[in-house]
C-alpha cells in the first residue's frame, strides 16, 4: 500500500513538472526587444530651415511631425504623371511576381496553421482479392478471399512546449515580413516612375538646348574663319572655334543616348516594351510641391516598409528560436481510428465487423550528436543578427531622410543661383541683339551673348530637375501614413 502511494506521489509530481514546463513554453522565444537608434529631430547634422530658398516662385516648407502622403506623386500636378503611375502599379512585371509570390505565401500559411493547430481526420476505404497458401493436409492448398473495409482514423499531436506554436508564428511573421516587401517594392516602383518621368523630361529639355548649343558653335566657326580668310582673325581663332564645336557635338551624342535610355527604363516600369516608351513630358509641366511632411524618428520606424520588414524578421527570429527549444522536450500524439472490416461487402457494417484502435506515443529527444543544441545555437545567433540588421535598416532610413532634407535645402540654393545665372545671360542677350538691330553691336557678339545664355539654361535645368527628383525621394523616404499600414494592399486587390 505504501509503494502505491509513493508512486501515485512521483506520478504527481511528474504530472506538475510537465505542466510547469507547458506553460512556461512561451518563455521558450526570447521577447523581441528591437534596439532602435536614438536620434534628434532634425535629423541631420545641420538641420535645414523650415523653409527652403525661393527658386521657381516655390520655397518648399518642411513640415516637422506632418504626416506621410500615400499618393505623394499627385502633389506635382501632372495628370499625365499620374496615369503613368498608376499604370506601372498594374502592370509592372517584377511587382506583379511580388504580389503572387505574396499570395502564395499566405496561402502556405493557411495550409500549415490548419494541418498544425487542429486535429487531422482521414477516411479511407479498400475493396481487396487475395489468394494465400492453405496449411497442409488441412484444407485446400490455397485460399481465394475479398476483403472490404472503411476506416476513420483521427490524428492529433498536442504542442505542450510550443513547438508548433512558435513554428506558426514564425510563418506569420515570415509572412508579414514579405508583405511589407511588397510594400516598399509597390512605394519604390512609384518613386521610380517619377525619378524616371524626370530624367526624361531633363535630358530632353538639355538635348534641345545642347542642340542649339551647337548650331551656335558651329555659327561661331564659319564666322571666324570668313574672318581669317579676311585677315581679320588668326588661325588659332578658328582652331578654337572648330575645338569648341566638335566638343559640344561629343557631348550631344551621350546626352541623346541618356534621353532614349531614360525613355526606355521609363516605358519598362510602366510594364511597356521599350518601343512603346511614351513621349517625354516638359519640365514646366511638373509643379514642385511646395510642402513636404517630415515625421519625427519615432514614427519613421513605424512607417517605413523596410524597417518593418526588418521588424518582422525580428519577430519570425524570435519565433525561430522556441521552435528550436521545444525540439529538446517531449512530443505527445495521440491517434484513434474506427471502422469496419469484412470478408463479404454485405456483413461490412453489422457489429461483428467494428474494428477500433487508439493510442498515444511519446517521444524525447536523447542523443543525437549535439544536432539539437547545436541548432538552438544557430537560432539564437540568427536572433542576434536580425536586431543588429534591424538597427542598420534603422540607421540607413535616417541616413536617407537626413540626406535628401540636405539635398533639398542645397537643391532651392543651387536653383536660386542657375536661376539668377541664367537671367543675367538672358538679359545680356536680349541687350546685345538689340545692339545688333541697332547696328552698335557686331553679329559674332550676339553669338556669343546666346551661347552663355543656353549655356546658363542647361545648368538651370539639371537644377530644377535636381530638385524635383529630390522631392520624390523625400516623399518616398517618408513611408506610409500611420493609418496605412503596409499590408494594406492585397494581392487580390487592385494597386
């Protein structure tokens, strides 16, 4: 009677154990504690001013705390502009491959959450001839017999250290993680399309005035060496001149292959072969916007899709790590089937043909090399790497809004400086045709008042076009309103 009760004793003391260590598996995952990096409000070293220099009648405001901007693109006021956009969400290849490869993860998680969190239940059934060898001297030498049988058999492992339970949230985070991916793909190819609108716009805009820029040099040359022909210049003169032009002529080639390539890169975004590219919008279509939301570090990291996504690998490392301490302990199933079995199909469901089975099984890891520590290890160590990678995706989205704010203040001097530039040569032009008309004036000096003149121009418009591109690459540094979140946007839903 004794040694009944001091094992009923051990039994109930092995039973406590088991259930403390059951609900202390959630403790198998360390809790992710992401180290984000301090940082001041203004970012950068030199924080800009408010407000930016005046350049093109625009000094763009930065608004300190202001929120994102989803459809940033539409603040340049360009419908054209928009529509490429909005095309290229669409119909763009590589994100269209992101979106399915999202929804075929999604997917997969459905298919294990459901296989790992309930119980499974499989039917089957079998109808079988067989022929067997009779016992000698006992019977016929073989044996012609049907056997008929359908069985339910029912199958459940119980996650008592939160093996599956890590291992679920672990493709949940996973998914997450790919969700926000999808996320920063769908933003960048935005910022792209208009980064590229730009560029194309520019380039053309430069090869048109690096065209006239030729037509003037090559203008200068003829003059200089009628002139020399005249007595009036030396041969050094018309050297000079001829250099001048087949210099600006071997700068127009690369420009115009840079135009075409912008043109080409653009229609590819848009999901367009590159024959279909669209024709290049002007500059002076495009509005800068004269506000740009600036938010404070703590909500950066809560809107930027890579840092979430970075948060989420956290997260599935986390997860990684109980997945690999629960394979130390135990794994309970218990399996049960029920049915009925016959040698003839009409006695297959009377009483006597009932067959039942059921039981459970325990297994625990003891040996096996080190594998099993070796790999928690491994987890942990992973676990580690995914915090130090999140505070560097931290650190490179500061580094990306401290470099475009600078970007944009320098942007509105240059542009105020090229815009002043480019008046000046302007005005002296205009004075030194006017000479010209009035006969006070020599035709090669209003030449040459017109070629500083675009020469100024092509300086003020790779300005301008500076500042637009920086603009969309602020908007973009943003990341998604705080009420947005990134995986908003479904694969079955449109862009």
């Amino acid at each position: 009677m004794r040694r009944v009760k001091i094992e009923t004793t051990q039994m109930a003391r092995l039973s406590l154990a088991a259930g403390v260590l059951a609900l202390s598996a959630c403790s198998f995952a360390p809790l992710p504690q992401l180290p984000a990096p301090k940082s001041a409000p203004g970012y950068a070293v030199q924080p800009p001013p408010a407000q930016s220099a005046s350049a093109d009648g625009v000094a763009q405001r930065f608004s300190l705390g202001a929120r994102p901007v989803p459809a940033w693109w539409r603040q340049y006021g360009s419908d054209t502009l928009d529509a490429w956009v909005d095309e290229g969400l669409q119909h763009n290849a590589s994100l269209e491959a992101t979106r399915h490869s999202l929804a075929a993860a999604r997917q997969l998680l459905r298919a294990r959450t459901g296989q790992n969190e309930l119980p499974s239940l499989d039917a089957a059934a079998q109808a079988n001839r067989q022929r067997a060898v009779g016992l000698p001297e006992l019977g016929p030498p073989t044996n012609l017999y049907d056997i008929y049988a359908g069985q339910l058999q029912l199958s459940y492992t119980f996650d008592l250290f939160g093996a599956t339970r890590h291992g679920n949230a672990q493709a949940r985070a996973e998914v997450d993680q790919q969700s926000y991916e999808f996320d920063a793909a769908k933003r960048a190819l935005a910022a792209n399309i208009v980064i590229a609108a730009i560029d194309a716009a520019s380039l053309a805009e430069q090869v048109e005035i690096s065209e006239r820029l030729s037509a003037l040099a090559h203008e200068q040359a003829r003059l200089t060496e009628q002139s020399y022909q005249l007595g009036a210049a030396a041969h050094g003169d018309v050297l000079l001149a001829r250099q001048n032009a087949a210099s600006i002529d071997a700068s127009l080639a690369p420009l115009r292959t840079q135009a075409l390539r912008a043109r080409h890169a653009l229609a590819v975004l848009m999901g367009r072969t590159p024959d279909q590219a669209p024709s290049s919008l002007a500059l002076a279509q495009l509005h800068l916007p004269a506000e740009v939301p600036v938010s404070v570090p703590s909500a950066l990291l809560k809107q930027r899709p890579d840092v979430l996504a970075a948060e989420a690998a956290v997260q599935a490392a986390s997860a990684r790590v109980g997945v690999a301490t629960a394979q130390l302990f135990p794994q309970i199933s218990l399996s049960a089937s029920t049915g009925s079995a016959a040698f003839k199909a009409a006695s297959l469901f009377t009483g006597s043909a009932a067959i039942w089975g059921a039981g459970v099984s325990i297994a625990q890891p003891i040996f096996h090399g080190g594998a099993l520590i070796a790999q928690r290890k491994a987890a942990v160590e992973d676990y580690q790497a995914s915090l130090a990678q999140y505070r560097q995706t931290a650190l490179n989205a500061f580094q990306n809004v401290a470099d475009t704010l600078t970007a944009l203040d320098q942007d509105a001097s240059a542009l105020q400086a090229a815009q002043a530039g480019a008046a000046s040569a302007q005005q002296s032009y205009t004075d030194a045709e006017a000479r010209y008309r009035l006969g006070a004036a020599s035709y090669p000096s209003m030449l040459a008042g017109e070629l500083r003149w675009q020469n100024a121009r092509l300086g003020e418009t790779q300005s301008r076009a500076a500042r637009l591109t920086d603009t969309a690459a602020l908007f973009q540094a943003m990341g998604a309103p705080l009420d947005e979140p990134a995986q908003a946007a479904r694969p079955d839903a449109p862009p």
